[in-house]
C-alpha cells in the first residue's frame, strides 16, 4: 500500500515489498532487556508498530544494555521492559 503513494517519480520503481509481523507482549508493553543467562545477549521486541515513536529512547536504552551488560530489572525506572516480569524470566522451558 506504502509503495503506491510513495514511489510516485517515474524514474523510481519497488524493487522488493515485504511485510513483517505484528508483535506484541501479553502486557502490552516492549521487551527491552538483556539475556538472563547471557548478558551479552540484549533482546529488544513487542514494538507492535509503534516502537519508531520511542527510537531515541529505546536506542539510548539499548546503547546502556549493551555497555553495562546489566538487565532492566534493576533499574525502576526501565522495569516495566524487563524480560524478568514474565514467568520463568519470560523463558520457554523445554519439558
């Protein structure tokens, strides 16, 4: 639908549409956070289309993550994106 209303200049063409997934968290809120058992790993999902409204914020929490290795847990005031909130630390165990 974009492609149609944005590549109006005849010398312009698509060269490749794609669509991605709607992703979201049961509590609606983003997952912004480091791995629980790699802290090298930081996770950042569930922007559920509208994560490029906070990409100065969540880049500067990502940048933190990435420097400190430590999880949004422990942070109050980044918590609320803490993988930790969910059962298991928010990790699908294998039965």
């Amino acid at each position: 639908l974009l492609c149609g209303c944005v590549c109006t200049c005849k010398y312009t063409s698509v060269l490749v549409a794609k669509n991605n997934r709607y992703t979201s968290t049961p509590d609606h809120d983003f997952i912004v956070d480091t791995h629980p058992s790699d802290p090298r790993l930081v996770l950042a999902a569930g922007f559920s289309g509208h994560g490029f409204k906070f990409g100065p914020s969540l880049g500067d929490l990502i940048q933190g993550l990435v420097a400190n290795g430590s999880s949004t847990a422990e942070d109050p005031a980044t918590a609320r994106f803490s993988l930790r909130r969910f059962p298991n630390d928010g990790l699908k165990l294998s039965e």
